[in-house]
C-alpha cells in the first residue's frame, strides 16, 4: 500500500485534488491510471479509499468510496520532552524512528546546556509525515512548538512524568518503574546533560529519575532507547 497523507480530508470529503507534486509522483511514479485506487489518512485515524477520476500530473483527481477507521494499536500514550541535537539530521532521525515504533507527542525543549535553542519546526513535520506513511500508520505525531525547560515543568502534564539524566543520585531502569499500559512523558537532555539545577527543579516537579544504562548515549540514541523500551514493555 502506498499512503498519501493530508489533514484537511474529513469523513464528509467526497473528491480530493493532489497538488502539482503529489500528482506527478502518484502518476509519472506510481503510473496510476484512471479507475485505480489511491489510499490517504488524514494523520487522525481514517484511512480513505479513492479511486482516481482524473490521471494528470498536474491535478490528479480522485473519489472517495470507502473511510475505515483505524485505532492506535498501542495501550499507552508515549509524549518525549527532547533537547534538540546540534545536528539537526540527528533529531530528524530519532522523530523518524520513534514515529515508526509508536510515539504520540514531542516537545524540543530549551536547556541551560542546549547547543540548539531554534528549529525548523515545518521541516521536523514533514520527516514525521514521511514516517507515518512509510510505516503504514494513521495517527500522526503531534510536533509541539520548543519551549524553555523550566516553562515546560510548569505546564500541566497530567501523567507520569520521568527524568534520564546522568548525574549522580537514585535512578532506576526504566523495566522496574514504568508499568505495562501507563501513559508518560519522559525527558531527554541535550549532550552535555541537565544541569543540575535542572534535575533539581524536574525532582522538585515529581518528575521521577530513570536509567537508560550504563552507556553514555547521544541525546537522540536515549530518546530512541526510551522509546523502544517503552514498547518492548508493553508487548
């Protein structure tokens, strides 16, 4: 299945036109002709299928005739609060992985030890995208604007919240503290760590401390450990 992706398609949509580029790809590409079927999510659970009407790579046309609605096949809701990585090819693997394994939100947060403070947040958006089509999904991650560490700590966040950092203090693997079905928010420093007074400020948030192991791990291999071994907990 090849899955296309736009957010305006709702269940009462009854025809859709492709822009220039979606169109020449799905025909000069793909070949489709007229009468075959194209498949589209709108990133919020449907999956439409459309048969095309028109065949031009300048205004493909189509039809819809069938809308399924497609749950999330996870028990648990997954949000990761990241640093984002001075090379931002780094932070575009790590949403294009996690978004593939089952993640639902992502915030880039602004650290005292943040090499990065500005993103390109259109450009993260479309490697989220891209993820979600390639691994066949129908819930789009949702891609928060970045915000200071500390104003992060003061929004409400109504689940359980969990710390990786590497300074010294009581922290424990991720297996003995998150339990199977548990939605979360776990957060990720930048390559020079939290400082202190951030730990400090998350402790005092009830923000509990987490392992990812003994291995000192680049900002986006942490996220992606926490966010594989948040699904191998719950399978």
């Amino acid at each position: 299945m090849q899955l296309f992706y736009n957010p305006e398609i709702d269940q009462d949509t009854q025809q859709f036109t492709f822009d220039k580029v979606e169109s020449r790809h799905i025909v000069k590409v793909l070949r489709k002709k007229e009468g075959d079927a194209v498949y589209i999510t709108n990133g919020k659970g449907l999956l439409f299928t459309s048969k095309i009407n028109i065949a031009s790579d300048k205004r493909c046309l189509v039809s819809i005739f069938k809308t399924e609605e497609k749950s999330i096949q996870r028990d648990y809701k997954l949000h990761v609060a990241i640093a984002p990585t001075k090379n931002n090819e780094r932070l575009e693997w790590f949403l294009e992985k996690a978004t593939e394994i089952g993640i639902d939100e992502i915030t880039p947060i602004i650290t005292q030890n943040s090499e990065r403070k500005v993103i390109k947040k259109e450009r993260l958006e479309k490697i989220i995208q891209s993820a979600m089509k390639q691994s066949l999904k129908f819930h789009l991650p949702k891609l928060n604007d970045a915000i200071p560490f500390n104003k992060f700590l003061n929004q409400p966040l109504d689940q359980n919240i969990y710390i990786a950092h590497c300074h010294d203090g009581d922290k424990k693997s991720m297996k003995k503290v998150i339990e199977p079905k548990e939605s979360m928010t776990i957060l990720i420093g930048p390559e020079g760590d939290f400082s202190k007074e951030e730990v400090s400020n998350s402790l005092n948030a009830n923000c509990k401390p987490i392992s990812l192991g003994e291995a000192r791990l680049r900002t986006e291999t942490a996220a992606l450990v926490a966010v594989q071994n948040v699904a191998f907990i719950n399978e």
